[in-house]
C-alpha cells in the first residue's frame, strides 16, 4: 500500500466571475523510500499542487479531492489544528527560496529546535543536540557555532542545507521539495541533489521533488509525474519514461533538451508552438490539443487515462506498450522555461 | 556603526542649535521685548532701563551667543514672569509631561498593536473595516475638543474622573487618551500594513510548514519583524506627543511643561519659552536618534553592518 | 516572494486594460472610504458656499435676549433657533455655516502656500541632489524636529492672531511632507529616460522641471496636499481655542469651542457642535485623500 494516496485533486481559485481551475484532477501515489518527480513548466500547477497536500494554500484558494490520505490518515477531514501536527511532523516541506524562507529575527538553532519541541517531548537541550547532529547530516561543519548564528550569516547554499535539516528535525515520511535548487548555483545544485538523494536513502524518506527540469529529473528520480496545465499528463518509472514517452508532450519535452553525443552540435532543438490554454473557466478535453501534432477531433472530449502496468498516459494515441513509433514524432519539441 | 552614530549625533547637534536659532530670532524679531515686559504703562526712561538690564541693547547675534553659551552651562536664564529660574521651572514640571507623554504612548500602543495584529489576521473582513473606522475618526477629531468632551463625559455626568490638576494617576487618565489616540491610527495602520507584508513572506510560510501553531507564528514569528518599524514610530510619535502637551495641559490644569509653555507664550515669558521649544527639540531629535538605534538593535540584519 | 501564484499566462491576461481617466474615476467611487469622503466634503463645501443663502440669521448679529438657547432636540428648544445660540444671543446654525467657510479657506490657503513652498524645495532638492539637496534636507530635518504646535503659539501670540497671520503661519510650518514626497518622486523621475532625451535635446532645467517633472507629481502632491489641509484645519482649531487664532467675532468653530467652553457643564451642544463639525470636515478630506492616496499610488505606504 502507498505511503501517500492523492486522487482527483483539483484546486479553483476565484478570480472575480470567473474561477481557474490550476489544478484539475490530479491521481497519483508515492510509496515509502520513493523519490516521485513531478515535472512541468512554470505555470503548470505543481507549487499549487505540493501546497495543495500541506494545505497551506492561499486564502482564496479551494481545495477539493476524492482521496488525499498519508500512511492511512485521511487529510481532507482533519482540521487545522490536526493538519497542523502532521506538517513539519509527518509530512514536511522545502521551497524555492533559501534567502528568504528563514526568519532573519532568529538564530538557526531557534529556528532548528522549534519544529522538535512542536512535535516531541524533549527539553530544549536535547533538541539542540539534536539540532547539531542534523546540520552534520547535511554536510554543515562546525554545527554548534552555526547554531548560534542567523541566517543572513549564511549563504543560499548553507541556508538551503539548514532548511533541509529542518525538514528532517522530525523525521517525517515524506518531503515534498518544491524547486529547493533553482534558486541556487549550478554547482550548489548538484550538491545539494545529492545530499536530498543521500538523506532519502538513509532515512528510508518518500520525497516528492518538484521542478521543472528534465536533466535533474534523469538523474534522481525514481518515478515521474509529467504536468501539463493542471493535469498529470503521464507517469511512469523514470527509465520507462525516458525510453518510451507516450504522450505527445513529454516527447515534445524531451525532444527539447540537447542530448550528449546525440545531438550534433549546430542542430537546432525542437520547440513546442503554441501557447499554454488559459485555465479560466469551465475545461474539456486535452489542455494539449492546440498545440499537439496529432491532434484529432476525439481529443475535444475528456480524455481518459490509458493505463499499463506502471505507465500512465493521458493521450488517445497512447500505446500500452511501447514502440518504436513513439520516437518519429519528434519534430516538435517544447522549450521549457 | 559608531562611526554612524557619531555623524548622526553632530547632525542632531547641528540641528537642535538651528532650532534655537530660529526660535530665537522669532522671539526677538516679533516685538519689542523690553516693551513687552515694560507693559503699556511703561514709561520710554523704564523702557530704556529694562532694555539695559536684559541686555536687550546689544546686537542680536551676541544676544545668542550669549544665550547659547548660558545654556551650554545649563543657565536657561531667569523667567520674566515667576521670578525663578527656568531651569527649576522645568525641573519641576518635566516629570509630569514626561509621565503624561508615557502614559499616552502606552495607551496608544494597547490599543493600536493588538486591534493593527487584528485587522491585518482578518483582513477585508468587518473586524479591519471596523478597525480601520476607528482609525480613521480618531484622526479626525480636534485633541482639544476630545479631551472636552472626555471631561463632559466622564467628569460631568458620570462623576469618575477629576477634571484638573495632577495629584493622582486618575487625574492623568484622560489627559492620556485625549494625547494618545491621535498616535493610535498611523500606529495602527503601521502594525496592520507590517503584519501583511510580513503574513505574506516566505519565512512565515516556512513556520506554517513546520507545522507550528497559529499563534506561535503570529507572535513569535510575524510579529516580532512586524513590529520593528513600529517601534521606531512609537518613539516619535512620543515626541509629537510632548509638543502637543501643551493644549492638553492647558485643558486639564496639569502644571507640566506644556501649560508651563503656553502660561509663557501668554505672558510673553521669552526665557520660558524659549527654553521649552529647545528641551522639546533636543527630546525630539534623541528620540529619532533612539528610534533609529533601536531599529539597528532590533534587525538583525542591520546589526552586522 | 511567493511562489504561490498559479499559471503566470493566465493571470496576466487577466488584467484590465490600460486605466483612463474617466475609468479610474468610475473607480474611484467604488472605493468607499473616497466615496463617504466624497459625500461629506460635499457637504461642507456646499454649506459653506451657500452659506449667506442657507443661514437663517446674519452670523454676526448679537441678541442678548436671546442667549444660551438650546438646539432644538433639546427641552426648551425651538426650530427658530434649529441649533440654539451661543452666549451672545447669535444663531449657531448660521455661525456653523459661515464658520465653515473659515475653515475651508484657511485649510486651502494654508496647503497651497505650504505646497508651493514644499514643492519648490523638493524640486530643487530632488533635481539638483549634492549640495542643494543636503540644505534641503537639513531644513527638512530641523523642520521635523521643531514641535509646531508651540512654535506656532507662540509666534501666533507675539505677531497677534488673526486670520492671514495663521493662514501664512501655517503656511510657513506645514511643507515638510511636500518637500519630502517631492524629493523622492524627483529622485525617482530625474533618472528617467525622458528626462535624459529633454536635456539631450537641450531644454532649459526649468523646462524640464515643469513639463516633465512636474506633472507626473501631481498625483502625489493632491494627496499631501488634502492630508495638510486637514492639518491645517486642526492646528488653526486649536490656535483660535487658545485665543491666538482667528479672533472673534468672526465664526471659527474653534474659537465657539473656547467660547462655549464655560458653559460646557451644563449646555455641553455648545462645545459639541462645533467639534463634530470639524470632525466631519477633517474625515471627510482624509477620506479622500487617502481613498485618492490608494488609485494613484497603489504601491506607495506612505
């Protein structure tokens, strides 16, 4: 069984007359000790969607599911109060922006312990010990000096590590990371990548990464959500989706990105025409018809998923098993941003 | 930093001696003093006397350069009026403006924080509007005419509180409100704007994440960089305060330095007056001084610089 | 800061078209607080305006016998006399009506001298900067650091009160926050590219700073400008209850107040109505003003 149960998760939000519907019935599961990439555009829904599972949505945003359960516990009927002992405990969060997502008014060993003292019972020593112990963990030396200190002391990369310390001060099942290396330098990014990889071998975590990056995808996703306007457009393994894309966006995705030793230097890399559809208002059918190479009238209707073994496709084209046909449609291809 | 403070304080320095300046020079230049303290049955021979005696013969400028030298030593000079000293004259008085001052202040910030917090958590519902009516009307009303009605109020019909005079801290309670609550809007608003910028920052997104209770990240989180600003306009506003000390005094017979002030003003009291419109100035000007101090002690991030 | 926005596309197409004139007047309407302003104002200044037309009796005219009526609301009141009169017999409806006009004018009058003053020091201290600007900002800073209210009793009472002395008075003390709001909005423009193409072009500095410059503060200044006259207002209020304001007998609701201030213990409305008069006024334009304050600077906190 799952660890973490998402289905038809929809999330409106209320612009004036009209509502946008950003996140339009998502389905999808991660299992303990699995690391689930959720790709798409900026844009696409995913930041709405990981706030979506803490409940930490705008005010103005509504939120509506058929499950959403974590290890057994069911999230839609838990009130606040309750939502409240699961986040930082059970379920933990990691955002974009190191610089800014610490409070400058207090020292990282505060900001550290206070998740521990939230949800456990220890005095404020033994989470300071503890606290140490887990900056060690995320690569930071000279741990107790750094406790003392704040924030702006530290650098993004630092800072991001501490975040992930703090995520980890508890020991949650999952962690959703939204974007946590966009912010940073290439080469911070990549440390970084690997520690989130490391920790979530050690601690045996399920961690749902968001991002918008296909390359990060390639090298540490175990599992891959593909998001297209609010919806999940295909899943699969990571290495079943790489070989055999199904849907005509994800091919048009990687058909974007220079490939090493395939792409010949001066070769032009394909992009997807076409804008994404405004999500205002009531929708039918494939968001991706207008821009999609096969489109066809069916694709106006709502378009079921066509499933095989671990492989999801939102597409009436799609295959349940591959086939070399998948990689001819390839002239298109789509930028990402 | 204290290479800072050291150029901040010359420029006070700088601008407390302007201000002298200009008061001085209003005061001498309005009239003629030795008229004034002559009164109109003065002979010209006892003009010419008081002239001599106040030293009021000598050119304008030596006048305040003397002037400002006595002060430098801490001689404010003799009241024409009392026969005292003006420095006892405010010795005696400060306390009482500064308690008033004190009193209002923390009126204000009990009403204004807690309803600003409010309407920043409630926002765009009835509660902000309510609270930022309250807001609006009370910089609206007259201080003067407040602390009248105050009195008709709680003096009159109900029989509460004294009208006059400064014995007891009952006797400081309305005084208080009538000065405090003119503070009371832009502190509000300053808390309310603070706490929804703050609200809105990542950082608090971050403690809602770690699951920390609501009120934990309303006051310990938002509200501790929220009200850093604020804390800084508390010390001015508590400036603004001792300046309109003096209708307030007057109204209520609080023998502080504002009715002192205004007793002076009356009598054409200059060495009163004078006196007076410099303490306020110089209180003024430390006060920025320490609103600008506190803001680097309370930020963190302005410390290290 | 956050990142929760959805679908950027989306959202940007959801903006309204470029604002005109006449929409962001629509606009400005539906703001409430500028609406109620609005109305208040309205008022007043009709009442003031129509003054010799709406007073039933001539403000100045004196009856003895008449003295200490009360409103009539109140037990031996009468609509002769809708709002009583006050210790010398006069008809206190007419003294609000006219007294408006005092108060109106002296606010306008006040802010507009204050508002050329200021404007005049921003514009040099802003377009200028250097040494201009550290003159303008230490005048600035001294300003600030001058309690007003006692400077202006005190120079009140030295020169003698009257109506153009408090008016110039006033004038002379309440152009700080033009200064201030003007030198920043000059910093901001003086930067700008089309600054820079009209001193290419080689346009005279008083030029640029009048076409160019100029009225893209106007906004700003309107907003100050009704923040001061409220200032205005209130300080020429308590300058007149303190006797060194507008002399009697002219109707300043601030000089009724001290004149009704004997008799507040038992005939209180004397006191009252003057001050709930100039509560509305002062609402009314800090209304406005900071319903104007949010269309025209919707980023601005000052």
């Amino acid at each position: 069984m799952a660890l973490l149960h998402v289905e038809n998760l929809r999330v409106e939000i209320p612009l004036g007359q009209d509502t946008l519907h950003a996140v339009r019935g998502l389905d999808f599961a991660v299992e303990r000790g699995e690391m689930l990439c959720i790709v798409g555009e900026s844009g696409c829904g995913k930041s709405l969607t990981s706030l979506a599972l803490m409940d930490l949505l705008p005010r103005k945003a509504r939120r509506t599911a058929t499950r959403l359960s974590l290890d057994g516990i069911d999230m839609l009927t838990r009130s606040e109060r309750q939502m409240c002992d699961l986040r930082g405990n059970r379920l933990a969060m990691i955002f974009q922006e190191p610089m800014t997502s610490l409070n400058p008014a207090y020292s990282i060993g505060n900001q550290l312990c206070e998740v521990l003292t939230r949800h456990r019972k220890v005095s404020r020593k033994d989470a300071m010990l503890r606290a140490a112990q887990m900056l060690e963990k995320v690569g930071i030396s000279n741990a107790t000096e750094r406790l003392r200190q704040y924030p702006h002391q530290l650098s993004g990369g630092l800072r991001q590590r501490v975040i992930i310390a703090m995520a980890l001060m508890c020991e949650p099942d999952v962690i959703i990371a939204d974007e946590p290396t966009t912010a940073l330098d290439v080469t911070i990014q990549a440390q970084i990548l690997r520690l989130i990889r490391d920790i979530q071998k050690e601690f045996g975590l399920a961690v749902i990464f968001i991002t918008h990056d296909l390359g990060l995808v390639a090298r540490i996703a175990d599992r891959v959500a593909v998001m297209y306007a609010g919806q999940i457009v295909e899943t699969a393994p990571a290495v079943e989706l790489f070989e055999n894309p199904q849907h005509p966006y994800t091919r048009g995705l990687l058909a974007s990105i220079p490939i090493p030793g395939r792409t010949q230097p001066g070769q032009p890399l394909g992009s997807i025409p076409g804008l994404v559809p405004s999500l205002v208002g009531e929708q039918h059918g494939c968001a991706f018809r207008n821009r999609c190479p096969q489109a066809i009238a069916a694709c106006a209707q709502d378009v079921p998923p066509v499933e095989s073994t671990d492989h999801m496709t939102r597409c009436l084209f799609a295959t349940p098993t591959s086939g070399p046909a998948a990689h001819t449609a390839l002239r298109h291809g789509g930028a990402l941003s | 930093m204290s290479g800072f403070l050291l150029r901040r304080l010359a420029i006070a320095l700088c601008v407390a001696i302007t201000v002298s300046v200009i008061s001085f020079s209003l005061l001498h230049l309005s009239g003629d003093l030795a008229t004034a303290i002559g009164g109109p049955e003065a002979t010209s021979e006892q003009i010419e006397q008081i002239r001599i005696q106040y030293g009021l013969n000598k050119p304008l400028v030596t006048q305040y350069f003397e002037w400002l030298g006595d002060v430098m030593r801490l001689d404010l000079g003799d009241s024409f009026f009392f026969q005292e000293s003006v420095y006892n004259l405010i010795a005696s008085r400060l306390s009482i403006t500064l308690g008033l001052g004190a009193m209002a202040l923390g009126i204000a910030l009990l009403i204004a924080i807690p309803l600003g917090v409010l309407a920043a958590v409630k926002r765009d519902t009835w509660i902000d509007r309510l609270a930022l009516s309250i807001a609006v009307l009370g910089q609206a009303m007259p201080s003067f005419w407040f602390a009248l009605m105050l009195i008709v109020v709680f003096s009159v019909t109900l029989k509460w509180l004294p009208v006059s005079g400064n014995s007891t801290w009952a006797h400081f309670v309305m005084p208080a409100i009538a000065l405090g609550y003119y503070a009371t809007p832009a502190i509000m608003r300053l808390t309310r704007a603070g706490m929804l910028d703050v609200l809105n920052s990542d950082y608090i997104r971050t403690a809602r994440a770690k699951g920390l209770r609501p009120h934990t990240v309303l006051f310990k989180h938002a509200l501790r960089n929220a009200l850093i600003p604020v804390v800084a306009l508390a010390a001015v506003e508590f400036g603004f305060m001792l300046g309109g000390s003096v209708v307030i005094e007057t109204v209520f017979s609080l023998q502080g330095i504002g009715q002192l002030a205004w007793d002076a003003i009356a009598r054409d009291d200059f060495p009163v007056v004078q006196a007076v419109v410099l303490l306020i100035a110089v209180i003024y000007i430390v006060l920025t001084l320490l609103a600008d101090v506190l803001n680097a002690l309370l930020d963190p991030r302005i410390r290290v610089k | 800061m956050s990142t929760t926005t959805s679908s950027s596309l989306v959202i940007n197409d959801y903006q309204p078209p470029a604002k005109s004139v006449w929409r962001t007047l629509r606009a400005s309407f539906g703001h409430r607080g500028f609406a109620i302003g609005a109305v208040l104002l309205m008022v007043i200044l009709f009442a003031a305006l129509l003054a010799p037309w709406l007073a039933p009796y001539d403000p100045y005219t004196q009856d003895v016998m008449l003295r200490m009526k009360p409103p009539v609301w109140m037990a031996n009141g009468t609509w002769e006399y809708m709002l009583g009169t006050d210790k010398l017999g006069r008809d206190y409806l007419s003294r609000l009506l006219y007294g408006a006009r005092i108060s109106l004018f002296i606010g306008f009058s006040a802010a507009l001298i204050s508002g050329i003053i200021g404007t005049i020091m921003g514009l040099l201290a802003g377009y200028f900067g250097g040494k201009v600007d550290a003159v303008i900002s230490y005048l600035i800073t001294t300003r600030l650091a001058m309690p007003v209210v006692m400077i202006a009793l005190a120079s009140a009472s030295l020169i003698g009160g009257s109506l153009k002395v408090v008016i110039i008075l006033l004038g002379c003390l309440l152009w700080d926050r033009f200064a201030v709001v003007v030198r920043a909005a000059v910093q901001q423009i003086r930067d700008a590219e089309y600054v820079a193409s009209a001193q290419a072009l080689g346009c005279s500095t008083l030029r640029i700073l009048a076409s160019e410059i100029l009225p893209n503060l106007v906004g700003a200044l309107i907003v100050v400008a009704t923040l001061e006259m409220a200032h205005a207002i209130l300080l020429e209020s308590a300058l007149s209850f303190l006797g060194v304001g507008v002399q009697p007998p002219i109707p300043s609701w601030g000089l009724m107040i001290a004149e009704g201030k004997p008799y507040m213990f038992f005939s209180p409305w004397v006191i009252a109505i003057p001050g709930v008069a100039l509560m509305v006024l002062v609402l009314g334009i800090n209304l406005v003003g900071d319903g104007l304050r949010d269309l025209i600077l919707p980023d601005g906190r000052n």
